[in-house]
C-alpha cells in the first residue's frame, strides 16, 4: 500500500492528549498542509490560527463549558489549537474549512501527533464573551470559527477497529 493510503487508512481522532510539545517545524509544516487544501473558486478566505498558551487554550474552553453548559470542557487538552476561521459571508467556507482540516489532520498523523476535530465555537462566535477572545488571538471580527483541530501526542493508542462494511457502492 503507498504511504498515502496508508496514512489516510490509519489516522483515528485523539481524544486524550500527553504534555509533549509539538516540534515548532512540524507545527509549521501541520499549518502549511492546511493551506495546500482545495477552496471554493481557489479564493482562501480562510485563517489559521494556533494556540500554544495553554492559558489561553484553558480560557477558552471555559467558555464553551459555560456558554454550552459543557462540565469539565478541555477540548482533550490539547498541545496545539489551531482555530480554523473564513469569512461569515463565504459561500463555501464550511467546505473549505473542513478540506483544511482533514489535511491538518493527515499532516499531523504523518508526524506521529494525535488529532481531532472540535465543531463546538462555530455557533457561539459571536457571543461577546468569545468575540472578545477571538479578537485578542487576531481572528478577524468578519470571521467565523468553522471547527478546531485539537493537536498533541496521544496519551493511549485510538483504536484502529473500523466497520466500513456497506458503505461503499459502486454501480456500473
């Protein structure tokens, strides 16, 4: 199997991440691939940012707790946050921002970094108390946060089994 396949084959989400630092040149290369993504018309209305101040990440997630009445919130406590924002009035900026994901998450699993997605800030953005967080981190005021990837190493292995019997149907 190429290197590809196999990547894609064996990246599962993370959910409990150890205090290791990501390399600052894999974090760098992790960003990169996410602007290497395919977007609506190629325009990149997109920005990535990255949070490595765990006090800001703490903040942050207790925003979350507190605006969506989620106990205990800490995005897995991450090393990494990269907020992935677009433009409010993008017409394909869910798409674009997803597609930048799913490379971040590719990249990261190449380097051996656990990742997975967080959806919970899109609908809050504008909340003030958010507002105010993502105009201190320089997410800009016509930006919305359309999903997180949360990075780090894995505190455990994820688990690899998979069910993807009948999904797939080819007709010829």
């Amino acid at each position: 199997m190429n290197q590809v396949m196999e990547n894609i084959l064996t990246r599962r989400s993370v959910r409990g991440f150890n205090e290791k630092p990501i390399p600052r040149e894999e974090l760098e290369q992790i960003l990169k691939a996410a602007t290497y993504a395919p977007s609506g018309m190629n325009r990149q209305t997109w920005q990535f940012t990255a949070i490595l101040n765990q006090e800001k990440i703490t903040k942050l997630a207790g925003l979350i707790e507190k605006l969506l009445d989620r106990k205990g919130y800490n995005f897995y406590k991450p090393t990494a946050l990269v907020l992935t924002s677009n433009l409010k009035e993008s017409r394909w900026a869910k798409e674009d921002n997803a597609c930048a994901l799913e490379n971040m998450f590719l990249a990261a699993h190449s380097f051996g970094i656990g990742s997975v997605w967080i959806n919970q800030l899109q609908e809050i953005c504008d909340e003030p108390e958010v507002r105010q967080f993502l105009n201190e981190v320089g997410i800009p005021t016509d930006h919305d946060v359309f999903g997180i990837a949360a990075l780090g190493y894995a505190e455990k292995e994820p688990n690899q089994e998979v069910n993807k019997q009948g999904i797939i149907k080819i007709i010829e």
